[in-house]
C-alpha cells in the first residue's frame, strides 16, 4: 500500500503512529484552513493547525510553493479561527471542550502579545487622584 499523501514538508499522520498499531485518536491533528486576499501580498492559504494545547500557522502562496511560518498572527486571523472552530462543535467535528481549550490558547497568546487593559474602574480612581482643573 502506497503511503499516504501529505503536504510537502510535512509528515503524514500515518507516519506518526508506531508501526503495526492504528493510528489512535488521541494524537490526530485537527486543521483549518482559508484563503485570504491582501492587496499587498496578493490572495494567499493560511492553515491552523490545532494540537496538543498549540495553534501552529502556517501560508501558502501559489501551488508548487512551499508552506511556511505565518508572521504576525493578527486579532483578524484568530477571530476567524474562532468562526471556523464554532462551526465544528454545532456538527460534533470538535468537542466543546477542545472548543473552550482553542479559547483559553487564544486568550493566553493574545496577553502575551498585547498590554493589559485597565481594570475595570480605575481611569475613575486615575481621575479623582488628579487636580481638579483650574487649580495649580
């Protein structure tokens, strides 16, 4: 039997499985994928690969191109990741639980990425703390 077929640079998940054994479900990939087009950089495939608690991005440009890193990941990239993974749960392709495990990563790469907001009342305890106007 032929091996299975994979994206250039990547392994097939077949490969991944130790010999003589099926391939379980507990080490299988789940995938998203869409087009985007940037007037920019032209229409480009970007690919999500969603497993063992990490997001991997990856783009393609044109067909016999290779896939690489996708850099940066924007707020507009994850926001769409999020629409595609709310899809699956509806259908049972994702499990709530991976669906809230996607969330929690997103929410910890978006802190990590992104300064903190003001908790809620302080620009008020900021305000009282100053002069009031007109006084020196």
């Amino acid at each position: 039997m032929p091996p299975p077929r994979s994206r250039p640079g990547k392994p097939a998940l077949r490969s991944l499985a130790p010999r003589g054994r099926p391939l379980s479900a507990d080490i299988m990939a789940m995938e998203f994928g869409w087009w985007v087009r940037d007037p920019e950089e032209g229409k480009y495939q970007v690919l999500a690969e969603f497993h063992g608690g990490e997001v991997v991005w990856t783009r393609k440009q044109g067909h016999h191109q290779p896939w690489e890193p996708l850099e940066p990941i924007t707020s507009e990239l994850w926001d769409r990741l999020i629409d595609e993974a709310a899809k699956r749960v509806p259908r049972r392709l994702m499990s709530p639980k991976q669906f809230d495990e996607l969330k929690q990563i997103r929410a910890t790469a978006e802190d990590a990425n992104t300064p903190k907001p003001l908790k809620r009342g302080a620009y008020l305890k900021r305000a009282r703390d100053l002069p009031p106007p007109g006084n020196p």
